[in-house]
C-alpha cells in the first residue's frame, strides 16, 4: 500500500510538472536562452508560441530574423536541453531549424534550411552584393561558441555588384562544406555559372578561418570592380587571388 500510494504520489508530480511546463507562457522563453539570441514581442505558451522579432549576435551587430515560431519539446525541457522546431520570416528571408540549447555556448542545427539577402555581406566584402543566398545543412555544431562541424551546401543564385552606373552580374556559386575528424569545417567553392569564375576553397578550426581562391573571367574588365577586389586580392595575371586569414 505504501509502495502504491508512493508512484501515485510520484506519477502525480510528473503530471503536475508536466502541466506547469506545457501552459507557462512564453514570455519566461527569452531567460532560457543564450544572450546572443533575442526575442521580442514573445506571444503564446513555452511549447508553442511567437515572437514578433528575433535577433541573433553576429559580429558587428545583430542579425534580424524577423517573426517567428517554435515548437517546444516539453520532455526536452525536463531532461534540460531544450529542443525547439523554429521558424521565421522577414520579407523574403527565411529560417527553419530543429535547435537543440545543450548549454549557452554550446548548440546543435539539425535541417536547417536559410535564404537571406547577399547585401548582408557587405560588412565583410568592401562592395555592395546583391542576389539570394540559400543554405541547406543537414547539421550544424557549435561548442564554446565556435562552429564544431556542419555538413551541408550553400548557394549563392543570381550574384551580382552594385556599381555607380547600377547592378552589374557575376554568376551563380555554390560552396560544399563537410566536417573531418580533427574538428576542421572546410568548403570548396564551385561556379555554377557566369562571367566571374570562382574557384578555391576555404577552412574553418577553433573560430580561425582560411579562404584561399582565385577569381577569372569577363566581369574582372570592369575597372570599378577591379578597384575594389583590390583591398581584398592580389591581381595575379588577368584574375586575382584572394588569400584572407583571421579570427572569427
């Protein structure tokens, strides 16, 4: 009798826990999250709700992702590592994910399917880009903060500059990106079409970075582009080479 009314005590908690867990609002969300992820107008309960606005810390500012949408995991919470299916849009960028918050630094993506604006370059590239850039990873890790491992493609569709007469083409480019055993997380860039040429590749260890490619093709006959390739690349007979080394 003792033993039975204990795992009815015992069942009662976890129902009762369960309950809690499931209707909290949402609003409690945004301290169970790394300060570099920020929620605002938060709507809903904690297993499924919306925020109005979600902005994620990227270096030199915050990267607006727009409204969202989650779906919470309950047992996830329970066990600590909370699970979320998310969703969200801003004009035409886009983010899905399943994110999995095994600690403030430490993070798993798993189907992550991105589109944002090449505009979002400029802060690396001195020249303002244009067209989609589209992301598919079958997973993503970050441990400490820094990306562990990702396997998966990026595509850059419909690339192009923007000179003083107005855009101007370049092409389509996709990079490959995999994971070795060592923690190293490299990419081969690929053109897929157009009159600037990109071939190279590019590597990634303990948040410091390696991008080592070659630029050909028509489009270099632009002076204006050729100006400003040069503040990143050395020319190398009618193309450029584009060695770049650094910490993220």
């Amino acid at each position: 009798m003792t033993i039975s009314r204990g795992l009815t005590g015992l069942l009662s908690g976890l129902v009762l826990t369960f309950l809690i867990v499931a209707t909290a609002p949402a609003r409690i969300l945004p301290g169970l999250l790394p300060e570099h992820i920020m929620l605002q107008g938060v709507t809903g309960t904690l297993w499924h709700g919306r925020a109005s606005g979600t902005l994620v810390a990227i270096e030199g500012g915050w990267l607006q992702l727009g409204a969202s949408e989650w779906k919470l995991g309950v047992v996830s919470l329970l066990l600590f590592t909370p699970a979320l299916e998310l969703e969200s849009q801003w004009g035409r960028q886009t983010f899905r994910a399943r994110v999995t918050l095994r600690s403030e630094q430490d993070i798993d993506l798993e189907n992550v399917d991105l589109l944002v604006d090449a505009g979002l370059l400029r802060q690396y590239i001195p020249v303002a880009l244009v067209g989609d850039i589209t992301a598919q990873f079958d997973q993503l890790k970050i441990r400490q903060g820094g990306l562990q491992s990702a396997e998966g493609r990026v595509v850059w569709q419909g690339a192009g500059w923007v000179s003083p007469q107005g855009p101007r083409p370049l092409g389509s480019y996709a990079v490959d990106i995999k994971s070795s055993a060592e923690d190293i997380v490299s990419g081969e860039v690929i053109t897929l079409a157009g009159d600037l040429q990109v071939a190279g590749g590019l590597q990634l260890q303990q948040n410091v970075y390696d991008i080592d490619m070659t630029l050909q093709g028509k489009a270099l006959e632009e002076p204006q582009l050729r100006q400003a390739l040069q503040l990143v690349a050395v020319p190398v007979g009618e193309g450029f080479r584009m060695k770049l080394e650094g910490e993220l």
